[in-house]
C-alpha cells in the first residue's frame, strides 16, 4: 500500500511540476510534456518507496 501511495503522491508533484515550469518552445525536452513529468515523479516516487525501509 505504501508502494502505491508513494507512487500516486510522485505523480501528482510530477504532474505539477510539469504543469507549473512549463516550456512550450520543446527546449526543455522534460517540462514540455506533463506526461514525462507525471511517469518521472512516479517513478521517483516508487523509488523513494522501495528504498526508504533500509537502515
């Protein structure tokens, strides 16, 4: 359940991200497209989750 809350939560700071630091020239190949941004914050997200219980 934290996997996926982790996720979902990555996703929406991603979809912010992109929808907030918008580049619409394509100069910025990760901010011209929410989509990237959004898979990017998942991503992250999903990686914080899997690694946050060591130590």
């Amino acid at each position: 359940m934290k996997i996926i809350i982790s996720v979902f939560v990555g996703g929406i700071f991603g979809f912010l991200i992109g929808y907030v630091v918008k580049c619409n020239g394509g100069g910025c190949p990760i901010t011209s497209d929410q989509l990237v941004t959004t898979l990017i914050g998942a991503v992250t997200g999903l990686i914080i989750a899997l690694t946050g219980n060591r130590g």
